[in-house]
C-alpha cells in the first residue's frame, strides 16, 4: 500500500470536488443548449422561412454536437491533468522524505 501524506490526498479530494462542479457545469450548458437546438428545429408557418430554417437547423446541430464533444473532452483532460499532478506531488513527497533520509 502506498504512503501519501495528507497535502496530497486533501489536493486529490478538492481536485474530485472541482470535477464534480466543472461536469454539473458542463450539463447546465448542455440543459440550456438543448432547448435552443430544439427552437430553431421547430417548424415555422412560414413557408419561405422554412427552407433558411433548415440551414439554421443543420448549423443548429452540428455546433450543439461540437459543444458536447469538446465539454467531454474537456472535462477528461481536467481529471488527467488532476491524476498526473497529484501523481506528481506524491513522488516528490516520496523523493524529498528519502533525501531526508526518513519517511513520514
């Protein structure tokens, strides 16, 4: 079982904590991006504003899809760079406690 000393798993609970709030962030942008997807896919009366509508439409979607990809991507590299920081910390801990030439 490995040795990590408290600064560090107090960094990986706030880094879990941040996580938490960035992909609750990331869904309410999702929530609200959602309804205005749907308006512009919504058919209109008017007939000539039917066929720009469609233009919108596809416009509509493909930068709704792109929203979502780029939040999930965006929120996977958050908890990489969390993991190798807190990786990080923990082997420089370990470095500095055998330089010392005693453990924590």
């Amino acid at each position: 079982m490995a040795f990590f000393p408290r600064s560090v798993l107090s960094g990986l609970t706030l880094s879990h904590q941040k996580a938490v709030g960035s992909d609750t962030g990331g869904q309410r942008l999702s929530d609200e991006a959602a309804p205005i997807a749907s308006a512009v896919n919504s058919p209109g009366t008017d007939t000539a504003a039917a066929g720009r509508g469609q233009s919108a439409t596809r416009v509509a979607m493909v930068l709704s899809h792109l929203l979502a990809r780029a939040d999930a991507r965006a929120g996977e590299l958050a908890k990489a760079y969390d993991r190798a920081r807190i990786a990080g910390q923990a082997c420089e801990t370990s470095y500095s406690s055998l330089a010392k030439g005693s453990l924590m």
